[in-house]
C-alpha cells in the first residue's frame, strides 16, 4: 500500500479543521508498522480516510492517493469499496466494547463477512468462524459462538474483534489502539497473539497506540504523528536509540523510567495539541517546543531525509544543537 | 526518603461482599466476593500503590477505606477509631479529613455546576465559613493546583481531561484531608497529560503532608509514584512489599507475570526480554478457585496450591507474599 498527500478536513460549525494534512507513507508485505501520537494528534482519521470510514460530511477527504494493488481506494465506487473493507483490509477498532453489536450472536457477526466477501454457505461460514475463534485462542469455540457479547470479558471480545478482522485473510490488517482499554496481562496476551498471526498469515499490520512501550515490542517501523503531520518516521531501533524531533524526546520523558531513587518528578509536555483551523504555517509543535525559535513561527518543516529512511520534520537539530 | 513510622489507616481482614438475589423471592443465592479479607497499614505521609487488573476489587477497596461501602466483616482503623463501627453522625465528623479522586473525570463532576461551585460544596457541607472566605478559599485551591482564578464561574465541559482531574483534586482538597484515595486518577488522561497530575499529586503530597492510596493498574506509573505496593488479585492481596523489593525480586507468580507484561519502550531489551503470558481470564469472584485464587492461571501451580489457601506471610522484612511456593 501506498499512501501519497493525504488531506482530511472536518467541516464543522466552528470552522474548518485540518485533521490530516498531507500524509504519505507507505506499508509493505508483512511489516508492522506503528502509527504513534496523542490523542488528537490524527492518527486514526488517518487510517479511517484511507477506507473511506469517516462521516461526510463533516469529513472531507481533500486530496490524496491511496495506492492499494494498483488501485486508487479513494476513487473506488462504494461497491468496489465494501469488497475491500473486511475483505483484503481488516480494522480492528479501539473499543471491543462498542464496536461488537449487542443484539447480535458473536457467530452471526463473525459469519456475516464470510458470507458477504467469500460467499460462503451458512455452514461453511460456521465452520470457519470456530477455526477463527480457535486461531485467536478463545476455548470452547463452537459453543460461544452462540454467545452475545456481553457475555465476553474485554479480552476475550477483543479477540472476536481481531477474528472479524482476520476473517477474510486480509492483506492488511489496521489495528486502532486494539490494547488500550485492556489490562496489561491482557494486553501481553493479544500482543502475543498478533505476533503469532503474523508469522502464520504473513499480513501487513498498522499498529495505531500512544504507548511507546507497546510500540517498541513490535514494530518494524514507527510513524510519529502531530496535528495530522507525521513528524518523524525510522525504523524501530532508530528511533529509540535515535529520536530526532523534540515532540518524539518529550513522548519518550514522559515514560517514568527505570531509574529506581533520584528520579522525583515526571517530565511533562505542557500544553495541548492544537487543532488546526487552518492549514498552518509555522511548525504546529513550535508552542510546547523548547526548541522553537524564529524560524519555526514561520515555516513549516517538511519531512526531511536523514539517512537510512530516517525522516524528522523539524528545523533544530538536536544532535548538534543548533538548527538545520 | 522520609521514615514514615506512624500508621494512619489500618485494615484487618476487611471484606466486601456484594450479595447476589434471584428468584421471585429475590432469595440470597450467593455473594461477590469483591475484597476477600484484606489486612495492610498505611503509614502517615506515604503511598500506599494498589495494583491489580480490572475486576480485581481493587476499587471496591478504595471505597471500603473511605467506608463508602459497609464492610461485610472486618475492621478498619482510622487513626487508632474502627470507622467500620461508627455511627453516621460520628462517621460525619471524620469524613473531611479522607477524601477521594475518581477516575474519570467526566463523570464526578456535575455539568450543570461551575467550577467555583464544584470546589466549594465539600466547605458547605462541612464549614461554616461565609461566602467570602469560601470564595477566597476556592480561589486558593485552584492555585494550589495550577489553575487559573478566574475560571471559577466556568462549567466542567469547558475543559480538557487533564485539567478536569485537576478540578476534581482541588475538590479533594477542599477541606484539608489527611487521607486521600486516589482510584485510576490518570487511566483515562494522555501520556503527556499522565505526567502532570502525577507530578501534581507529588508537590501536593510534599507541601501537605497527605496520605494516598493510589489505585492504579499501570505499574510503571505506581513504581514512580508509590513508597510501597499492594498487589490484588480476586479481592485478596498477593504480595506488599517495599518498592524496590517488589519490582526487582517479584515473589509472587501473579506479580511476576504483571511485571513481565508491561512492555518496556526500548526495541533492544524488548526484544530479549521474557514475558510471562498468563493464560485466561481473572475468574468471576462469585465463585472463586478452590484452595489458592491464582491456581487457575499460575504457570507453576502444584497440587498443593488446589487444596490450600496460602496465607500472606512474612518472607523477608517488609515483604509479605501469599504463595507456598514463593522462597
């Protein structure tokens, strides 16, 4: 997949919000590669445009290329578009406990897909969905399949999520925040689980978090995300050993360390991520940046090249501590 | 770091049951067993971290410190008074000096009061200061946690997550509190945003003296805060200990697979490191294991462990540990 300038608006009544704003990356078979940012800082409009899965209005797609197997996806007819959705690419929503429907049986809602996208028979559909629940570990497959939502636990309905989401073998599965409403021994189950799939199934993964931590365990690459720009992008390893853009070092103090005494206060990113009224013109970090100085208030970095696929859109450069 | 010697709060085997009632005759038919025999100190001036996943009872706990829930058996020392004893007007007189903080801060604050009001409620209720004074006071809270004065006549909706949770500490507080539980105050704020209210609740803890009981499942953030910790599991605690003997000899099996969860954000150690997967769910607390709560899901369970109930015992200074197989 190949994401070129991408741009999303929101018409609301306070004006027009620039919620992604020229976004291009890129996905390859069978990496995993993690979107991060604060909440607000337009990561999942992002990977709602790419689908089409906003709203619109009040979203607008303005621009933007999405190259999927020689396929524009924004310039699909609804009906080509259903075909993907579910079928080669499958999301995973943040919330296991609103995005399953209450009134339905988890196997009806498992099936539905089969039968839609491959055009299974009624059993054959049934027989897949317990294959489904027992690839993603839930025991007594068969049975819960007659089972409603909320006689799962979190955990477990974060499983039927991903089951929905692998039914079809899709090419890329989009995963928007899957562990953040879950416990952390939950968490490290589903991680586990996804990195098992992987390696069976081969798929491309787009892993949506804020935690640093999550992301550091399994991710090829990272994209940083800020007020709909991506604002670094590296390779995992880069990243941590090498974060180059202010708003990445902040995200990583934020993380009480290991350093057991001495350590007394967290540090802090003051401030919030702006919404942008309109497209901006300086570095939209530039406010909660220590760094800033005068260029920043009046451009805006672009994404530049720092060797091996590391990108940072800033103008200070904090290796050398002076700017670019 | 402070010697903290005194004891504040002291629970001795506290039990929370939740009855359960079917039937046409709403007949008894069982109970939640939400906090399952408890018994800890908290030592004035320190942080008291309680952790545990959800549906643990590690909330449920929270509120019975407070005795916001009766205790199904148990007592529960405040300054040497059973609280669990007193009767409503004598509980009256010790509720200013406990307060709380929620967890969402969207949902303790009422819409349709203004900040002012919000922080000023606890002072009608318990003070008989007059409208200017309270109004002074107020005004002094908000400083106290980094907000500005004149967003008094302002509405909750008006603000962001963090600043919200901030509103909801100043309402704690309001009336000078020894004791404060803080229940999930920054699981539902932005990491950014994590690191301030945590920063504040330290600079207040400091210039005030308080006493918290900090209720968190994020063990990073509880290692930071916390001078000792409690880990629950099924309405019982499993291990306390000291901080640093907690996070660098786990004893516990259940602690030991927490601590193995939380992902460390480095690719390099990450990628080394082992993880302890457990298996399954926490089970229903209506119908706990036979013999240890953790036997369903411990990766090294002996038959023993089926049978026998450990008890929390000491294993060294300081550290108390239920398991029979924790040396």
């Amino acid at each position: 997949m190949d994401v070129t300038d991408l741009r999303t608006v929101f018409h609301t009544q306070d004006g027009t919000v620039h919620a992604v704003n020229g976004i291009s990356f890129y996905l390859e078979e069978g990496e995993l590669l993690s979107v991060v940012g604060e909440s607000g800082s337009g990561k999942s409009v992002t990977m709602m445009s790419l689908l089409k899965l906003l709203p619109m209005p009040p979203a607008e797609i303005v621009s933007g290329m999405v190259d999927f197997d020689g396929r524009d996806l924004l310039e699909l007819e609804p009906e080509e578009l259903r075909q993907v959705r579910g079928g080669d690419i499958g999301f995973i929503f943040q919330d296991p406990m609103t995005s399953l429907n209450p009134v339905f049986k988890v196997g009806f809602q498992i099936m539905e897909p089969l039968k839609e996208h491959l055009g299974l028979s009624e059993k054959q559909a049934r027989k897949r969905a317990v294959e489904l629940l027992e690839l993603v570990g839930i025991p007594g497959a068969a049975d819960r399949l007659n089972d409603y939502p909320h006689q799962f636990s979190g955990g477990m309905r974060q499983r039927v999520m991903i089951a929905i989401a692998l039914a079809c073998d899709p090419k890329i599965l989009i995963a928007d925040e899957p562990t953040t409403a879950l416990d952390v021994t939950i968490q490290a189950q589903i991680i586990e689980l996804v990195k098992k799939l992987r390696q069976k199934l081969g798929m491309a993964i787009v892993w949506i978090t804020h935690d640093l931590g999550v992301a550091a365990g399994i991710s090829d690459r990272i994209m940083v995300m800020y007020a709909g720009f991506v604002v670094e992008h590296a390779k995992v390893k880069d990243l941590y050993k090498r974060p180059l853009h202010p708003y990445t070092r902040a995200l990583l103090a934020t993380l009480p360390t290991d350093a057991e005494e001495g350590e007394d206060r967290l540090k802090s990113i003051s401030g919030l991520p702006p919404a942008l009224h309109e497209y901006p013109n300086s570095c939209p970090f530039a406010p909660r940046c220590e760094f800033a100085f005068d260029r920043c208030q009046k451009e805006n970095p672009p994404l530049m090249e720092m060797g091996d696929g590391h990108q940072v859109a800033c103008w200070w450069d904090v290796e050398k501590g002076a700017p670019r | 770091m402070t010697k903290h010697d005194q004891v504040l709060v002291k629970a001795q085997n506290v039990k929370v049951h939740f009855p359960i009632h079917k039937g046409i005759f709403r007949r008894q038919v069982g109970s939640v067993k939400a906090v399952d025999g408890l018994s800890f100190e908290i030592r004035k001036g320190e942080t008291l971290g309680l952790v545990g996943e959800s549906g643990c009872g590690k909330s449920t706990a929270g509120r019975a410190m407070l005795r916001l829930y009766e205790l199904t058996e148990g007592q529960l020392d405040f300054e040497g008074v059973d609280i669990a004893k007193l009767n409503p007007k004598e509980l009256r007189s010790v509720r200013p000096r406990m307060q709380m903080i929620f967890q969402d801060p969207q949902a303790c604050l009422n819409p349709r009061m203004t900040v002012g009001s919000i922080i000023a409620e606890p002072l009608d209720e318990h003070t008989n200061l007059s409208t200017a004074e309270k109004r002074e006071k107020v005004k002094g809270l908000l400083d106290a946690v980094g907000m500005n004065r004149d967003y008094v006549n302002r509405y909750p909706h008006e603000f962001s997550g963090g600043q919200r949770q901030r509103i909801g500490i100043a309402r704690a507080l309001a009336l000078d509190p020894d004791f404060i539980v803080c229940d999930e105050p920054i699981a539902a704020l932005d990491v950014s945003i994590q690191a301030q209210v945590v920063n504040l609740l330290q600079d207040i803890q400091e210039r005030m003296g308080l006493t918290y009981l900090f209720i968190s499942h994020d063990l990073s953030m509880v290692r930071h805060i916390a001078d000792r910790v409690a880990v629950m599991y099924l309405g019982k605690i499993v291990e306390l200990a000291e901080k640093r003997d907690l996070y660098k000899t786990p004893k516990h099996p259940y602690t030991q697979a927490l601590l193995s969860a939380v992902p460390v954000p480095d690719p390099e150690i990450e990628a080394k490191r082992e993880h302890i997967v457990l298996k399954g769910d926490v089970p229903s607390p209506a119908n706990p294991p036979k013999g240890c709560n953790f036997c369903t899901r411990c990766p090294i369970a002996i038959e023993r462990c089926r049978t026998e109930e450990p008890e929390l015992r000491e294993l060294k200074k300081g550290q108390f540990v239920a398991c029979h197989l924790a040396e």
